[in-house]
C-alpha cells in the first residue's frame, strides 16, 4: 500500500493526531505512527477526558498523588503534563528534522479561562514554562478575551496553537494578533524564527449546523438547496486560506518574513466526518495544499492511510467556494449566526468535559484513599 500520509505531506500539508494517551506514548504506537509520516499532535479536555476516565494506566499515578494529598486538578495536572511530556521528547526529532516546523504537541489552557485574558496568559505561561520543551504549543482559544494573550503570548516567544475558530472575521484578528506579537518580539530583540503557531479552523461542525438549517427549509417546501448541503464547511475553509495567503503571501507579513519569521499555518481540526452520508476523508481530502496541517482523530487516519486522496485540493475550485457562501445567505442562512453560536458551543463542550475529566480523578482519588 502506498503511504499516502507522506504523499500528502509532500504536498505540503503536515498530518497530526488529534489524540493523546498513555497506552499510545509507552506502547511504541506514537513511534510507530512518525515512522508512517505523522509529525505532530494535538489534545483538549474532551481527550484528555476520555483517555483518563477510561485508562487504567493512569491509576497507579492518581493513586501515588492521591496519598500525597492532592487535589483532582493537581492531579489532573500532572497526569497531562507527564503526557504531554512524553509526547514532546519523543517528537523532538521529528522537531529537529524539519527545523522547528513541526514535532509539536498542544496543551490546551483550563477551557473556563476562555474569556479571561489575564487568566489565559498566566495559565499559558505556566504550562509553557512547566513543560520547558521548545516543541509545546499552548492551545488559545479564538475568544474576544483570547486575541490580546494571543498577542501577549507570541510577543514572549510562547508557541500558540489557537483553537476554536469557525468565522472567517475572527480568523483576520487571529492572524493580526499574530502579526502584533511578532512585532513585539523583534522589539524585544529576540530572533523571531523560533516562536510557531498554528490557526485552529474547525471545520465539520459548520456543516452539521448548516446542514440541519437546509434541511429545514427543505421540508418547509424551499427549493433548490439539496446540492447546498455538505457544501459550508469546505467553502469556508477554502476562503480561510485564500485570507491566508493574501496575508502571510503579501505585502502584510513581508517585513517580519524578511526578519525570519515563521507563517502561522492553518490547522484544519474537527476533520472527522459526523454525517454518514459523506465520505469518512471528506474534510481532509478536499484540504489538502502548502503551509497546512490536518490534525486527524485515530480513525480518520485510517481512513486516510486506506483510501484517502493525494492531491492539491486546497486551492481548487476557489470562486465556486465563495459562490456556495453566497447561495447560502441567499437561501436565509446566516453564517455569522453559525459560527458565533459554534465558539459559544465549543467553549461551553471544552468546558464540560473539563468538568467531568475532574469529576472523573475525583472520583478516582476518593476510591484510592478509601
């Protein structure tokens, strides 16, 4: 079989795992997985939720720490960060190899500091410093209160992988905020090649909302919006990166790239398919082009490795992509409605699950000091 996950990264495109836990770090998977051509990962609360509530390899830790009087957050904490860690040391060479592009894993910031930005930069700078490993992002989300630690943060040197961005206007703030912290960074004297970033653009989402809408109409008698759906989220996105290059290509970002500057890329997340009507590779195959990454649950890679596309798609079909966006609002879709009720939703989900991970080591640590 062809090793389609190093095909598409010849085509620019980075593949990382959107998942972390520690059956997958000391088992030899992860290792396993960069020889296949893999070069990063990313993790959130709902991850980390999962894999400690339903892990057993975590419990000898939470059990040591429980005895020592922790808290579940402490632990918690611990626990993350020892993975985290473990996935940096073991992605440095990827880091190393492509000169600090990729190798990266992200830690994301407790999700309830999403609109608290001095709280958002302190956590930031904690974990960042906690962690001490050059191949760390911290995961900022793509709030109101996030732009300014966004600017804090890359101003200060700190990796920032930004989450949760679904409006193409919110996406132009995350790039000038990048922007700004470069500008802050070079004031400060430090070279500025070795800070990165990615800008987390969420894609399958924007359909499940927009489909649901078209349905709708559909049943109340509109016509003519059947080919609309499955349509949003990859137009979307195409227009996200022609933002992107009309920035990190033009005259915008000329001085700092002349200056050493990395881009900040565009990660494509929420790539697996929810509808099972769509391709199981439909947000990753119609994505595909220079200066991007795809952060892939465990079975999206598989569909990938076993018949996902290997082709420039990124930039194909462009003009029909802002038609589709047209067609929607003519259709009553409000796009800007979608996507801000998106943000609110994600941050409310991140914050959920942080909650019941919590609940989770609590209910651990009560049972191991009995």
């Amino acid at each position: 079989m062809s090793n389609r996950i190093r095909q598409i990264s010849a085509l620019g495109q980075a593949i990382w795992l959107d998942y972390i836990s520690r059956d997958l770090l000391r088992t030899g998977k992860l290792r396993a997985l960069l020889n296949e051509g893999v070069t990063g990962m990313t993790s959130n609360p709902s991850i980390f939720q999962k894999s400690i509530a339903t892990g057993r390899e975590y419990d000898d830790q939470v059990r040591e720490l429980a005895h020592a009087g922790r808290t579940a957050y402490e632990i918690y904490e611990a626990l993350a960060l020892q993975d985290i860690g473990d996935a940096a040391d073991q992605l440095r060479n990827v880091y190393s190899e492509t000169n600090a592009r990729d190798g990266f894993v992200s830690i994301e910031v407790n999700p309830k500091l999403a609109h608290d930005t001095q709280g958002t930069i302190d956590e930031a700078r904690r974990l960042f410093a906690a962690l001490g490993r050059k191949n760390v992002m911290i995961k900022v989300p793509a709030t109101p209160a996030g732009l300014p630690a966004i600017r804090t943060l890359i101003g200060e040197g700190v990796n920032v992988n930004v989450t949760l961005i679904f409006a193409l206007d919110m996406y132009e703030q995350v790039m000038q905020a990048y922007l700004d912290g470069l500008r802050t960074l070079r004031e400060s004297g430090r070279p500025l090649g070795f800070v990165a970033s990615v800008a987390s653009f969420f894609i399958s989402r924007v359909d499940n909302v927009i489909d649901e809408q078209l349905t709708a109409r559909i049943g109340a008698g509109q016509r003519g919006l059947d080919t609309l759906r499955g349509q949003a989220a990859i137009a979307n996105a195409k227009i996200a990166y022609d933002c992107y290059k009309n920035v990190f290509e033009g005259p915008p970002f000329a001085e700092l790239k002349a200056a050493g500057a990395r881009v900040q890329r565009p990660l494509w997340a929420s790539t697996s398919t929810k509808n099972p009507a769509y391709s199981d590779t439909k947000y990753v195959d119609a994505l595909i082009g220079p200066n991007t990454v795809n952060t892939v649950p465990p079975q999206t890679l598989d569909a990938i490795r076993d018949h996902g596309a290997a082709a420039r798609t990124i930039d194909m079909d462009v003009n029909q992509a802002y038609g589709a966006i047209e067609k929607l609002k003519t259709a009553g879709i409000d796009l800007g409605a979608v996507t801000a009720h998106l943000l609110t939703d994600g941050v409310k989900q991140f914050a959920d699950s942080f909650e019941r991970m919590l609940a989770d080591v609590e209910a651990k640590r009560r049972r191991f000091v009995g």
